[in-house]
C-alpha cells in the first residue's frame, strides 16, 4: 500500500518568490514560510521555516501575487533529496506546491470590490 505525503500549513513568506524558467520556458517558484509554534510557558513560541517550490501556473501567481509578509495556506508534498557537495552528503527538504491560497484581507477586499462591480455591470446590462 502506498504511503500518504500531504503537507498543510500556514505562515508568512521570508522574502519575495524568486522566480526561474527551465530551458523549455516552465516557471518555476521558490519561497520559504515561516510558521510559527505554540508560546509555551516562560518561552518564545518556535518558528519552523519551509522551503517551498510551485511549478507552471502555480508559480506565475505566487510570482505575480506573494510579497515578503503575504499569509498563505500551502497544500504539497514534502520531498527529501540527497546530494554531494564537495565530498560532504547532504539533505535538503522541500515542499513541492500543490495549492496556494492566499490569506492576506487585501486580496479579499479584492476580490469583493471585482464582485460588485461584476454585478453592477450585470445589471446595467440585463433586460
């Protein structure tokens, strides 16, 4: 039976996307979100950091629409890869991004105020 590797999480983005294409032009999106822990009792809440990857449309949007700070719910895979550097093995952990909501009220506020004046158009028009 195969096994489950489904990653959910919420957090802010580190920095902006940093966005790259492959020698066939597919866009490919590489950002960190930080999330954060439980406060436990006389301490500071811990802070995870993930490296998060989005390939094709996925990347375009977390290009276009994520800043530094944004509030995003990430849905993917969490992939393990072993490589060699300079005679040392080494890990590295990555998300690879199925889905992206964004959290943030702006993109809300947005997307309301394009819903009304949808509707105000709609009704200008219908007879």
């Amino acid at each position: 039976m195969a096994g489950l590797n489904r990653m959910i999480m919420t957090g802010r983005l580190t920095r902006d996307p940093e966005i790259r294409y492959t020698k066939n032009e597919i866009p490919v999106a590489r950002f960190t979100v930080a999330v954060n822990g439980i406060k436990r009792e006389n301490k500071e809440a811990e802070v995870n950091f993930f490296n998060c990857v989005a390939w094709r449309g996925l990347a375009s949007i977390c290009g276009e629409y994520l800043k530094k700070g944004s509030l995003v719910a990430i849905e993917g895979k969490l992939e393990v890869k072993a490589y060699e550097l300079k005679g040392v093995k080494k890990t590295s952990t990555e998300i690879l991004v199925d889905n992206m909501l964004m959290l943030d009220n702006k993109f809300f506020k947005a997307a309301s105020n394009e819903t009304r004046e949808d509707d105000s158009i709609s009704d200008e028009v219908s007879i």
